[in-house]
C-alpha cells in the first residue's frame, strides 16, 4: 500500500463516552441532544470528539470535512411555542389562585418570565457563539494539519462548500475566517477574501439530500406519530412528577415546552437555574433519551433510507480523496491540485454520513447494518449508549473521515469495508416515489417489532419502557 494513500484516512476517533447520570457529576449541558454546544463536549477526556494522534509515518495530503453548521438562535416555528408556552404559563398562575391553592412550590421566575425570543420575527440564524465554535474550528484545523495549508489560497486548492441554508453559508465563512486568518492583506488582522460555493436548494443532492429524496419525506411523514406515541409515557411520567412537586397543572405539551426552553436557554443563555432546574438529573437525562430515540428513528440508523440517501455525499468524499491520491503519485505541483475539500451543512447530513461510516454502533451493529438489518433502539438510561444526539450531531460537529473502528487504516481497507457496501444504491433509485412505496408500507409494523424487541430484552422495564 502506498503510503500517500495511507494517509488520507486520518480522522477523529469517534468512540463511546462512558458518563456518569450521577447528581455530584451531572452537568446538563452535555445532555441537551443536537441543542448541545460543540465546547461543552469537544474537550471532555476519552470522548468521542477528541481529534486522533497523527501516526509519525503518514503526511496529510487531503482533507475532507462535512460540519454541521454552529450554534444559531431558535426557528420561527420554535419562538412562537415559546411565545405559547409564557401565555400558557400565565393561564396555570390563574387557574392556581382562581383555585386558592397554595403557590408556595411555585417558582419564583414563573411570574414574570416572558419569552428571550418575544417579538423577534426572524429565526434560525448563526449566533456569536456558533460563530467562534467555526471560527477555532478552523484555527485548530489549520494547527493541526499546517502541512495541508501551507499554501497560496486558491479555491480550487481550498474548496468550501456549504447549503443554500443562511446558517450553514456563515459557519463556512466563519471557518475560513479561521482558517486563513493572518494570510491576507485585509485589515489589521490581515484578513483574506475566499470563496463559498453552493448549489440550489431544490437539487442539492450532496448537503441537502434529505430535502430532495421524496421517499425519505413520506416516511418521515408517516412515522413521526409513532414517534411521537414512543415518547408519551416519559412525558406522562415527567409531567405527573412536575405536577406534584410544583402543584401546577401541566400537560404533556407544557412538560415538552419546558424541556424545549431548557435546551434553549442552557445552549444558548448559560441559564440552568430556570426552566432545566424545573427537572431531576434522571428526568433529564430521560428527556434526552427521547430525543434520540427520535433522532435514530427519523434521521438515523433506525431506517436504512435514512442515511442510504447520503450516498451522493459519501461518492463526493471518496471521489475528491482519489483525485487527490492520484496527485500525489503523478507528481503533480503545489497548486496545481485540491488539498481540502470543506462543507458546511445541517444535522440531516451530518447524521446520515455518521451512519454511512459506522460511527456510534453498538457491538456487532456494524455488521448487520452492512446487511441492511434493523437495529434496535437505543437503551434506556442509566444504560450506556453510544447513540446520543450530543456527541454524533452538537452544534459545530464534524467528521473528518471513519476507518472500521480505528484511527487509521490503509485506503483500499477504507473502500472496501465503509464505501463499497453502500455505493450498490443510487439516490434516485432510493428516492423515486413509486419504486419504495411498498417498503414504507412496512415501516410501522417493523418500528412495532422494534419496540416489542426492547421491551423483552430490559430486565429494568417499567410502566415508562417502550
């Protein structure tokens, strides 16, 4: 094997985090799903985000990255549940003194709070801190691999690519700003103009073929009820324990409300003594477990449609790595060449290509997704699991390239193993309507065989199992 092909599979390491759902140790930043911040996680010892030591025997000579965008402020759609949820707050007040009961449990900030999104009618953008997550992604991306960016920009040297998606374009630019920072002639920081290309979003089969794949989009419309469904006995068990320790009518929308503003003000206002303080550690940490239920389920492993579609993605990689191994062995000139390829893009693509690498698979999963069987669901906490949306999608989470469980191994391992099963699809096979209509018939019951599977195999199970 040619060592300029060996050393093009160098990557981030993506193993398990064991963790602790210990009170002492909890910090509930790391457990807020796809809402948790990339610098909360990326530096905690033995985690998944932890970059790989470059073996003394290989050089760089390519890098691929697909980043999901950083941190950003809630979407429309969510600022008016927020909105919602502070009329709804106001109406449990009334009913509680209509009622005469004692509002002595009642916390104190339920008074007055009102929404930190109230009147905003815009949403979804990049935030100052999604902004500086891209940006020293790109600083530790140029330290890291200073062999790779040691040249003149170019774009087609340095290829950026991001979604039509304002969000993803800026963390792009924020990246680059990182990147090439102190390179140019612009401002006192000498600055650099570079390039961001994207495709339309109605084609965009590579970074947004979630929004193109009209099977992908039936399923997802079919199962979300089930989902949904899956999730009620947590919410029932939460909103009843909310009930009792606050003497506060909740419903169940209220519970999802408020673990919604948890999420959102934790991640994006470092406010944890509100509404996050409203629920226990374990109430938490189950919470998080629902969303990543959901996430396996509509967005994961838990439908192979799901990241069988991210094969124009995986091509894209696999194409840009043998251009550039075919460089290098032709001698070609510095410049001459792509030494990056960089794209910035949403959790539905960063998830989908996580799966299409065998990333957070637990035991012999990797095999039986190979062979295109169902895998069960996530287990419950206070059982481990590598499946959790805080590690495989945070804000600003990336992957630079996957090897059958090891840091590093030599290319045609990489082919073979990762790629070749998958590339037997194509995207337009995968998501015609006609042809997969059949199969999406079957997906309920096979959800159904699924949860009946779980059930039977938790010894712990109680009235909240699946």
């Amino acid at each position: 094997m040619k060592k300029a092909a060996m050393a093009t599979l160098l990557l981030l390491l993506l193993s398990a985090l064991t963790y602790s759902y210990a009170e002492e140790t909890f910090d509930l930043r790391q457990h807020l799903c796809t809402v948790t911040r990339y610098d909360v996680v990326k530096d905690i010892p033995g985690n998944v985000l932890m970059p790989s030591t470059i073996p003394d025997q290989c050089t760089p000579i390519h890098l691929n990255l697909v980043a999901r965008h950083g941190t950003r402020a809630p979407t429309k759609k969510k600022i008016k549940e927020l909105n919602d949820l502070a009329t709804r707050m106001e109406v449990l007040l009334q009913d509680t003194k209509e009622q005469k009961l004692s509002l002595q449990k009642v916390p104190a900030w339920f008074w007055e709070w009102k929404s930190p999104w109230k009147g905003k009618l815009t949403g979804g953008e990049l935030v100052r801190e999604g902004e500086e997550e891209q940006y020293n992604l790109g600083i530790r991306t140029r330290d890291k691999f200073p062999q790779l960016f040691n040249e003149d920009y170019h774009p087609d040297v340095y290829v950026i690519k991001a979604t039509q998606i304002p969000r993803a374009s800026a963390s792009a630019v924020a990246f680059g700003m990182g990147l090439f920072s102190g390179t140019g002639n612009l401002g006192p920081g000498r600055d650099r103009a570079f390039a961001v290309t994207s495709e339309s979003r109605a084609s965009d089969i590579v970074l947004r073929f979630h929004d193109c794949c009209q099977n992908y989009k039936v399923f997802r419309k079919n199962q979300e009820p089930a989902v949904h469904k899956l999730k009620e006995p947590i919410l029932d068990e939460i909103t009843n324990a909310l009930r009792r320790r606050y003497e506060l009518n909740f419903t169940r929308q209220d519970t999802s409300s408020l673990w919604y503003l948890c999420k959102q003000e934790a991640s994006l206002l470092n406010v944890t003594d509100q509404a996050c303080d409203l629920f226990t550690p374990s109430e938490i940490s189950s919470l998080e477990w629902t969303d990543d239920l959901e996430l396996f389920t509509l967005k994961g492993y838990g439908n192979a449609l799901n990241y069988q579609m991210g094969v124009p993605l995986l091509e894209d990689v696999v194409q840009s790595m043998e251009q550039a191994i075919k460089a290098k062995e032709e001698g070609l000139a510095p410049g001459t060449y792509e030494k990056a390829r960089m794209r910035f893009a949403h959790a539905e693509t960063l998830l989908p290509f996580s799966c299409l690498l065998g990333l957070f698979l637990e035991g012999s999963d990797f095999e039986r997704i190979q062979k295109e069987q169902p895998l069960e669901l996530p287990p419950k906490p206070p059982q481990r699991r590598n499946w959790r949306g805080s590690e495989v999608a945070p804000f600003a989470g990336n992957n630079m390239l996957g090897c059958d469980n090891s840091d590093v191994c030599p290319y045609e391992v990489f082919k073979e193993r990762i790629v070749a099963p998958h590339l037997k699809h194509n995207y337009n096979t995968l998501c015609n309507l006609k042809s997969e209509e059949p199969e999406q018939m079957s997906l309920t019951s096979k959800l159904s065989e699924m949860l009946r599977s779980q059930r039977s195999n938790d010894p712990q199970s109680t009235k909240v199992e699946l």
